[in-house]
C-alpha cells in the first residue's frame, strides 16, 4: 500500500471512529504522544495532550449533538486532512461551521491534529 493510501485510509479511520464516539478505536491510531489544537476561547479550544485526553475531548465535542458530515479526506505526501461541515444547533444557538482537519502523521499514526476552522466567533458561541 502506498503512502497516500496509507493515509487516505487512517483518515477514513479517524472520521468513522470520530463519528462512531469509538474510544478505544481513537486512542488505537494516535500515538502516546499526540495532540490536538483547536481555534478560539471556548470549551473546547486549546491543546490536549495524550490517546486518552483526546479521546474524551472527541467525545465532549459530540456531546454537544455535532453532525460530522464528511466532504473530502485529503492526502499529502505523508499526512491526512479532513475537510469537514460540522452543524448542530443547542437552544437558539447555532454551528454551522466549514473546517480542516489536518492530522500528521508518524510511523503509520496520527501524532498530531489541528483544526482550522471557517467561524470562530460562531464556535465561541456554540461551545461557550
């Protein structure tokens, strides 16, 4: 298997254990060193460190009822990005909200995520 179709599947992966709220699966394909940063000054932003702490992160973003619609995975040379369209709506409050995923990539795992997002004021308000 190629490179990029190494990668192509480990984001197919990420996506559906994303979705799924699979715990065990996610902290399966990150490393015992990985990341994931998020844009703005919400619940959710920041840096979290470690399988386990990003897993519960997943799960606290889902917990808002977030619908993960994929649009496209795609590959680099050695990394995965998903491009996303992420919506959920909590009281009046909406999240309609256009993002990039980008996961690097370490030894066939994801190492690090950061997320760049379309509406950051729109997610402080969602996650606040």
């Amino acid at each position: 298997m190629s490179t990029d179709e190494s990668a192509h599947r480990l984001g197919k992966q990420f996506y559906t254990l994303l979705v799924s709220g699979d715990r065990n699966g996610l902290r399966g394909l990150l490393t015992d060193d990985a990341t994931w940063t998020l844009p703005g000054d919400n619940a959710i932003s920041g840096t979290v460190h470690g399988p386990d702490t990003i897993a519960d992160h997943a799960q606290k973003i889902a917990s808002y009822g977030v619908n993960f619609e994929l649009l496209h995975i795609l590959v680099s040379r050695e990394n995965v990005a998903l491009s996303l369209h992420n919506t959920a709506r909590r009281g009046d409050v909406v999240l309609d909200e256009y993002l990039s995923t980008v996961c690097r990539l370490r030894d066939g795992r994801i190492a690090a995520i950061e997320t760049y997002l379309s509406d950051v004021p729109g997610m402080n308000a969602f996650f606040a």
